[in-house]
C-alpha cells in the first residue's frame, strides 16, 4: 500500500522525467521491511514533492529516529535535485537544516531531563552506577566537541551523540556550530553522490551498510566491554 502511495505522490514529477523515482526505490536492495520501510517510503515520497523543505522533513525524522536510512533518503535527495526538482543547494541546505533541528530536539530533551535523574536511574539499575554518569560527563566536558563533530559522520552515532551532549549541558552555541559543520560533511557527501550517480544512486549502498555495520558492530563491543568490566568489578568487591 505504501509502495502505491509513492508512486501517487512522486507521478507529478514522473511525469517530467524519463525516470521514476518509486521505480528506483523499489530497485535498490534497500527494503527495510516492515513499520520502518513504509516509513521510508512515505518520507521518500515526502521529499520528491516537497523539495528541499521535504528533504528537512525527511531528515530531520531520520536524527530522531535512526533506524530510518539516511542511506537512503540523502542519495534520493541528490538524485532528485539531479532531475531538476530542487536544486543541489536546496537539497544540501534542507538536509543540513534537518540535521540540526533533529539534534536540537534530542539535545533539549537530554538538557531537560538532566544528569541528576540518569544518575538515580544508574544507582537502581544492575552494572549501573551514579559514578558512570559523572565519568561520562567529565570525559565529554574534555573531548565532547570532537565527539560531536566526528560522531556527525557515523552511522547510529551521528543521532546518539546530542543525548550525552544535552545531559553534560554542552554550551548549545557551540554545540549547534558543530552539528552544522559536521552534519554539513556528511548531507554533502551522500547529496553530492546521489546527484552525481544519478539512476545508479544505489550503487553506494552496500558500502554504506558496511559502514553502518562496522559503526554497530564497535557500539555492540563497546557495551559488552563495558558489562564485562562491571562484572569483574562487582566479583572483585564481593571476594573483598
């Protein structure tokens, strides 16, 4: 059904193009499946009407919710300003847009539920403590503006980062510098790709998985590291 509403949404610009952008979609091996691909859908068809304001839409939603692609919906972007629905600036700007305004709200509720409240939350949690709060907040009081810059350009992380950013109250001028400039690089690389690859836009894809299998992979270590850690810890204090 959602494959039906795209192509309903995308035939005004269909209709002006020897190619369709639903019939791409539907032939890249990107189907995500489920809740999370007609999610896609919808915001792909969002985009090719709406132009750069669409392309906002579209990523904005993505910062907030990262199982969307934006594998996928920064390349379309690309495509459709290549098929002279919206300019290439347009479609950097309203993605760039996007990001930041997505980061912001992540970053205001992170702010607003504060690091008092994760600390209690610790305290009652198993392997959890208040101390790792204060851990956490100290080691990005010292490298959080290099984490927020470089965490921009990796896949998961690039929405994840404004959570330790807003509980560590990160100035929020330099903060949203940097989640420009960051978000900017990355909405650039995949726009420019997309608008340069034209039809062949998918062609990047299984690099970008890779790239996101990597960045998962090294979040999933990183947390059993860290179980395991506790775990030895906890031993040690109960043998002493």
């Amino acid at each position: 059904m959602m494959n039906a509403m795209l192509v309903a949404a995308a035939a005004p610009l269909a209709a002006s193009s020897s190619v369709s952008l639903a019939a791409l979609v539907s032939a890249c091996t990107v189907d995500t499946g489920g809740v999370i691909g007609a999610v896609t859908d919808w915001l792909v068809s969002v985009m090719s009407v709406m132009g750069g304001v669409g392309t906002g839409i579209a990523v904005f939603l993505e910062n907030l919710f990262p199982p969307i692609p934006s594998e996928v919906i920064l390349p379309l972007a690309g495509f459709t300003a290549a098929q002279g629905h919206m300019t290439l600036l347009e479609a950097i700007v309203g993605a760039t847009f996007g990001s930041v305004v997505g980061a912001l709200a992540l970053y205001g509720v992170a702010y607003a539920i504060g690091a008092d409240r994760i600390r209690r939350l610790f305290d009652r949690m198993p392997l959890t403590d208040a101390s790792d709060i204060d851990k956490a907040n100290a080691w990005f009081a010292r490298y959080g503006s290099l984490a927020v810059l470089v965490g921009r350009v990796i896949p998961i992380v690039r929405s994840l980062i404004s959570i330790p950013a807003g509980l560590a109250k990160t100035n929020l001028v330099g903060f949203a510098l940097l989640t420009t400039l960051g978000s900017a690089v990355w909405n650039t690389i995949l726009v420019m790709a997309g608008y340069l690859l034209g039809a062949q836009w998918c062609g990047i894809l299984g690099f970008l998985d890779r790239f996101q299998l990597v960045a998962a992979g090294v979040i999933v270590l990183l947390c059993a590291w860290y179980v395991v850690a506790k775990v030895r810890s906890a031993r040690r204090a109960s043998l002493s």
